[in-house]
C-alpha cells in the first residue's frame, strides 16, 4: 500500500556528505528542495548534482553555501551564479554519457530526488516530462525520494518506476514549471526558421535544441510531408506538426511511428498532448542521444545553436568567455550522429548578432570560450542571412561563406580579420 510522508521526513533521509541527485526541467522538485534548506542547518558538505534544474531552487543561494555546493551538468539559470563561484562548479560532459558517470561510480549517488506521476494500478510511477539522465540516476541511487504531482504527465517508454522502489514519497499537487519558446519568436527567427526550413526534406527526422530558433524552425515546416522525431526534447511547436499528419514517423528508418525524446519543456498544452500518449516515447539518454542510434534514422537532421562561431567553425555552444553559460548537452551526440547518417544534415542555427549587438560571427572565440562543436564536425551554419556550408572547404573558403551570412554591419570587420590572418583578400 502507498504511503505518503512530508517532505521534512522524506529530507529527513540526506546525510551530511551525501551527493545528491536533482531532477530537472519541468520535474525540478523544488518543495524537496526547499525542504533540503531548511534543514541546511544539520547538512554539512552535500554536493547537489543535476541538470536544467528551473524554479526556486533555495539551495544554490549564497547563505546556503556551508551546506550544498552545486555541482551542474547542465547550467541553468537558478544556478548559474552559483556554477560560476566558489559555490559550485560544472561538469563538462556529453549528455549521453551522463548516465555512465552514475552507473560507473564516477558520480555515484547516495540520493535522488525526483518528481513522479502518482501510482496506476499496477503500482508504477512514471518519471513524466524528464526521462533523461533521471533514469540512470533512479537505478544507481541507494535512496529514492520522490515528489508526486498528480499534475505530472504519466508518459510511455523508459521512465517507469513502480512505488515500492522509492524509499520516501510526498503527495504535492502544483501546476508545472513552464516555458513558451513560442510566444517569444521573432522577425529575425522566423527568418532563421526559413533558411533552415528550406534545408529540410519531406521524409526528414529531426532533433532540435531549446530556444526561439528551434521553435521557429517548426513554425515553417507545416508545408513539409511525413517527418519524423528523434530528439533529446521536445516543446509546443511539436503538437500542431502532428495533429496536421506534417509528423507522421513513418520513414524514420529506427523506431517508426512513433516520436523518440527523453524530455519535454513547455505549456500546459504539450504536457496534457503527451499525457498517456502511446505515440511519444520518453527514452534513457544513454539510448535517444547515442550517435550510433541517430545515425539510423534516415536523413537525419540536427538543428542546435550556439553563443559564437569564429571564422574557421568552431562552435562555443556553453560559455560566455570564461563564464559557464549553459553546457555540452546534446550537441555533439546529435551533430555526430547526423553528419553520420544517409542524407543527414547537421545545422548550427544562430542570429548575426545577440540582443545586444554583439557579433556570434566573430575573428576568434572570446578568450576561456569552450569548443563544444569543432570545425572538423561543423557542416551547415544557418542565420537570417543565409546558409554557410562549411564541411570539406579549406580555412579561407570558410571564412569567406561565414563573412556572406554574418550581419552586414559586421562584414567589413570581418573581411580585415580574414585578411590579417590569411594575408589574402577573402
């Protein structure tokens, strides 16, 4: 028989010098983790492991900094200050060998924290909107606490965990975090979403990244016929593809008729969508994000962007400079496997310029900038000006197609920089 206990005796359960397990995304349990600092006062030394973890999460604040140091996978922003002080630091690392660090005891887990659909009637939970790294975290953590949120999707695939493996459960009922990548598109995206939307063949899969621009690449495709979709997550833009037959997965070559992820992120309207849909398979990202496993889908295509691209293609996709931004995710799980795949493409999609006016096409990467994505990887870079393919062309002839697709306000500037450095007039 289920029984539910509160969160301050589930918590009661985490030790000093535990290492903990956070689940993330629309699955953050932060009333797990609110309850975790407000026993900071016996915890000493506990290191805080996860991924996009998203709402308040009390713990990476700056008075809890005796008691947890977040140690990110993936940086978000609830822990972004806290990644880039002596409160916590980042993880460099594929998404899809995340799980081998839990499994190999690189990173083992004393706890996992996790949010849950309630019980069925065989007794299993599902891990809802966030199969992902939660998985393996599930199957290597000694203690199991689970927040259980009749709100929470109850979805097909990996996630299934029945009530008896989990050591505490807490009944909390709240509406999920949420993100509308949709409502924020604008002209400069739409034109992104174009360009790569031309780049697309009926037939297609697709794998497409977090933001605007993934968003807006969906918002072009309803001309398109019988896509498919194996990607680390998926947002709103999904359903509409699909309720049109524009998704159909019929021709994806691996896991037909049906759309792989190991998450979701967005409204109330996607998490209601994949409610018990048996057509959305929710998979381990050891599974979804093996390049090997992309390359079987036919024409695989891997739109992801990034912060700044220098002029011979090497992609910062996680740092501002030396500031941890983001992370690896995906990205090169996914732009592996598609340059691998027959007729796949893979799409580096990104804006001329930030907010700011700051060039992403810029001379050379900001100094401390990570690499996530290589030149010797980079195929196709797309932003509103155009398409730069890159693969099998020399540094200058790159140089030259990134200058044409760069803002033009920043060509000039560009041009010197090829110059100086090749000592030819690109």
């Amino acid at each position: 028989m289920v029984q539910y206990v509160s969160a301050e005796e589930a918590v009661s359960l985490i030790k000093s010098g535990d290492r903990i397990f956070s689940h993330g995304s629309a699955c953050t349990p932060n009333l797990l983790i609110s309850e975790l600092a407000n026993q900071a006062g016996r915890l000493r030394d506990i290191e805080f492991v996860s991924i996009t973890q998203q709402g308040n999460v009390e713990v990476a604040k700056p008075q809890y900094k005796d008691s947890f140091y977040i140690n990110s996978l993936f940086v978000s922003t609830p822990v972004r200050e806290a990644v880039n002080s002596d409160r916590g630091d980042f993880v460099p690392v594929f998404l899809s060998e995340i799980p081998l660090l839990f499994k190999r005891g690189i990173l083992s887990l004393d706890v996992a924290m996790v949010t849950v659909s309630p019980p069925d009637a065989h007794g299993y939970c599902t891990l809802g909107t966030s199969v992902d790294v939660a998985r393996s975290a599930v199957d290597t953590a000694k203690i199991i606490i689970a927040q259980v949120n009749p709100r929470m999707p109850r979805t097909h695939g990996d996630g299934m965990i029945h009530y008896s493996k989990i050591h505490r459960m807490v009944w909390h009922e709240e509406e999920l975090l949420t993100i509308d990548y949709g409502a924020k598109v604008g002209a400069d995206e739409m034109l992104i979403g174009k360009n790569v939307a031309e780049l697309i063949d009926d037939r297609s899969t697709l794998q497409m990244g977090i933001g605007t621009i993934p968003d807006a690449v969906l918002k072009c495709l309803h001309n398109h016929k019988d896509l498919g979709i194996h990607t680390e997550m998926i947002s709103d833009g999904i359903v509409d593809l699909v309720t049109n037959d524009i998704i159909t997965n019929k021709f994806k070559g691996t896991h037909c008729n049906r759309t792989i992820t190991s998450f979701a992120f967005g409204t109330r309207k996607l998490y209601d969508y994949i409610d018990d849909n048996p057509s959305f398979e929710f998979m381990d990202v050891e599974h979804v994000n093996y390049p090997i496993n992309i390359m079987k889908n036919k024409k695989m295509v891997a739109i992801n962007s990034a912060i700044e691209i220098d002029l011979t293609g090497q992609v910062c996709a996680d740092s501002i400079g030396t500031y941890q931004f983001s992370g690896i995710g995906g990205q090169m799980d996914f732009m592996r496997g598609a340059a691998l795949s027959d007729g796949g493409k893979p799409i580096i999609a990104i804006s001329s310029r930030t907010k700011k006016g700051i060039p992403r096409i810029a001379p050379f990467l900001k100094q401390g900038a990570g690499v996530v994505t290589t030149r010797g990887h980079i195929h196709y870079v797309v932003t509103e000006y155009g398409v730069a393919y890159l693969y099998g062309k020399n540094l200058r002839q790159r140089a030259k197609a990134l200058i044409e697709i760069a803002h033009p306000d920043d060509r000039e500037m560009l041009d010197a920089a090829a110059f100086e450095r090749f000592k030819v007039l690109i």
